[in-house]
C-alpha cells in the first residue's frame, strides 16, 4: 500500500470523525447543488445550485484534506488554503460572467419569456421604439 493514502489506519479518531464528517458534508452539498441545476426549470435558476454550492462543499473538502494531510505528516499542510482563495475568487466572477452574458444573449434575442426582465433590471424595447431617438 503505497499510494497516498497509505498510513489511514494509523489516524487517530479524534482527526478521522472531522475528516469523514468535512467529507460527508462536502459531498452532500454538492450533490444538492447538481441536484438544483437538474431540477430547476431556467438557466437563471439553475445557475444558483451550482454557483453556491460549489464555494461550500469545496471548502468542506478542502479543509477535510488539509486537516487529513496534517495529521498524517505530523506537520501543518496548508497548500489547500491557497486552492481555497482561487475557488473563492473565481467561481462567483465566473457565475456573475456567464448570467451575464445569458442577459445579454436573451436581450438580444428579445425572448421576452427567458426571465433576463425578471425584476425590471433590465427592458426588451418594442419594436416600434427601435431608431428613436433618446430611447
């Protein structure tokens, strides 16, 4: 058994109940979040199970990995904190930048049923106010 996780069974159990809880946890939260992007009728929607969990169940995962990975080498491990701030400050840029350009897409379309004018943020104009000027 030399793989990385060789040395497992000579974890204490006060270090492996958090790591197999931070592990469960993660998990379940991810797995709800694939759930709400299978689920949810709209891309605006679906959008939200993906975007949100993702920071959550990451950061269980991460912090499982990095409380198992200093026990075993009786030293403190922390590279996962910067893989932490990377998923921290991408993946809520990265969501803001796809519904974005989904608003924009469905603008431009004018499906007036896609929900980009949910909340009155944004207005598909009428046909007749194309050319008009100061509209």
């Amino acid at each position: 058994m030399n793989g990385f996780l060789s040395g497992i069974e000579h974890i204490p159990a006060w270090a492996a109940l958090p790591v197999a809880l931070l592990l469960v946890l993660g998990a379940t939260i991810v797995l709800i979040g694939a759930f709400g992007l299978l689920r949810l009728p709209t891309f605006y929607q679906r959008i939200h199970g993906p975007a949100i969990t993702v920071t959550l169940g990451a950061g269980c995962l991460l912090l499982a990995s990095m409380l198992y990975f200093t026990v075993a080498k009786s030293r403190p491990v922390i590279h996962e904190l910067i893989i932490s701030v990377f998923i921290l400050l991408t993946a809520p840029v990265v969501s803001m930048t796809i519904m974005r350009a989904a608003v924009y897409r469905d603008l431009r379309a004018r499906k007036h049923d896609a929900g980009a004018t949910a909340g009155d943020v944004y207005v598909i104009p009428e046909e007749s106010d194309e050319g008009v000027p100061g509209r």
